[in-house]
C-alpha cells in the first residue's frame, strides 16, 4: 500500500511540474495601456493562461480535454475498485471457508450468488461441480478465473485507449492549424506573421495538449495493468486455497 501512495505522489508531481511548464512556457502578461491593443492574435486568448491555452487549441483541444476528464474519472475509478478489498474481501473469505467446513455448499454458492466479484465468482464455480470431483472443480475455476481476468485486462485498456488518442488528436489539430496558416498563405497577397500565428499557434498548443494528456495517461495504465497482474495472482492463490481442502478429500 506505501508503494501504491508512492507511485500515485510521483505521478501528481510530474502532472503538476508539467503543467506549471506549460504555464510559464505560454503565460505571457498582457501588453499594458496602448500597446494592449497592437497585441498580436496569440495573445488575444487572454495573456493566455490555463484557460487561454484551452481555448487556443480550438474544437480539436476540446477533445483532448474530454479525453483528459475521460482518464482521470478512469483513474479515480479503478483506485476505488481495483484492490484486494473489493476483488477478495476477507470477511468473505473467512465465511466460504467456515461454510465449507460445515458441508454447506449451497449456502456458499448463494453468499457468492449476493456478492459478485472476482473471488466468489470463482468459487461459486467450482462449488457447483463440488460432486464431479476435484479435478472438475479446478478446471471450472480456472476457466471463471481467465474470464475474470479477461475482464479486469479489458477494463484498464480505456485508459491506454486514451492515452493513444489524445497525442493521435494533437496531431490531427497540428494538421488542421497549418491548413489554416497555408490557406491564408494561398488567399493572401502578402499575408503577415499576425495573420498566421493563430493557425501555426493552434497547431502548437493542440501538440502539446495531446502530450500532457497522453504521458500521464500512460504511466496510468502500466501501473494498473501491473497491479491487475498482482491482484489476479493473488485472488487466484487464495481461491486455489479454499478448494485445496477438496483434491485430500479424493485422496482419501
């Protein structure tokens, strides 16, 4: 658990430091007094700033920043439900194993049938084979265990899924600004920096929107995709455990 509050701290300090940079890099001050209206286009989004920058990327940085709620309601989400409380809770553990001591079996398969979730979904599955044997009951185990797990892999590949799209959007607005700066290009007689600095700067901001979007998405999804590996190890081993009890009582 220390590790995991680590791992999270380090990932908001370089979201932080990233963004500060890009701040700094972009926050320019207003021209004061006269000047403030001989300003050239870039700077009309309002000295910039974190809104100005958002807006500076046009429709195609808004996407991004869809793509960027989309990530960190993902984040939060698999926080909250990927962890051994929710996929192996304990108490629930220790109540299939007090039931199976006492030969209920039915009882079991309904407290798995009530709580739904990676453990007693693997359980109830091999306790309805519990009169085949214990080979049958390992072998239907395993199989609710690869789809589990098959459902946890598939439900962190959102975030990776984001982490694709938002560079890919970046670079479609850096496409579509320099279309603009190249049509006023063809349009213009003797077009001036002014006249395209809001295409060239859209092409920029849209570039980096997609990054920042991007690298933090990406850490995101390694360390969940490495932490779903731990936790299907270890809800296997313990649902391994439980029925172990059954393979010494064939032997006998």
């Amino acid at each position: 658990m220390g590790k995991t509050k680590i791992y999270w701290a380090l990932l908001v300090v370089c979201v932080v430091v990233m963004t500060a940079g890009i701040v700094e890099v972009y926050a320019q001050d207003a021209p004061a007094g006269g000047d403030a209206a001989a300003a050239p286009a870039p700077a009309s989004t309002g000295g910039l700033g974190v809104w100005g920058f958002l807006k500076a990327g046009g429709t195609v940085g808004w996407f991004i920043v869809l793509c960027s709620v989309a990530a960190l309601a993902m984040c939060i989400e698999y926080i909250v439900t990927i962890k051994k409380e929710k996929l192996c809770p304990p108490a629930t553990v220790a109540e299939i194993e007090a039931l199976l001591d006492e030969e209920r079996y039915e009882d079991v398969i309904a407290l798995c049938e009530a709580d739904p979730n990676f453990l007693t979904n693997m359980i109830a599955a091999a306790v309805t084979k519990v009169g085949a044997g214990y080979d049958e009951m390992e072998k239907s185990m395993l199989e609710v265990g690869e789809y589990e797990a098959f459902k946890l892999n598939r439900k962190i590949s959102y975030l990776s899924l984001m982490g694709s799209v938002a560079p890919m959007l970046g670079l479609l607005g850096t496409v579509t600004g320099m279309i603009a700066a190249f049509v006023i290009i063809a349009e213009t007689a003797n077009p001036t920096p002014k006249m395209l600095a809001t295409g060239v700067f859209e092409a920029l901001v849209t570039t980096c929107q997609g990054l920042v979007v991007a690298i933090p998405s990406l850490a995101a999804y390694f360390f969940f995709k490495n932490k779903v590996s731990t936790m299907i190890l270890e809800v296997s081993a313990a649902a391994g455990q439980i029925i172990e009890r059954f393979k010494a009582s064939n032997q006998q």
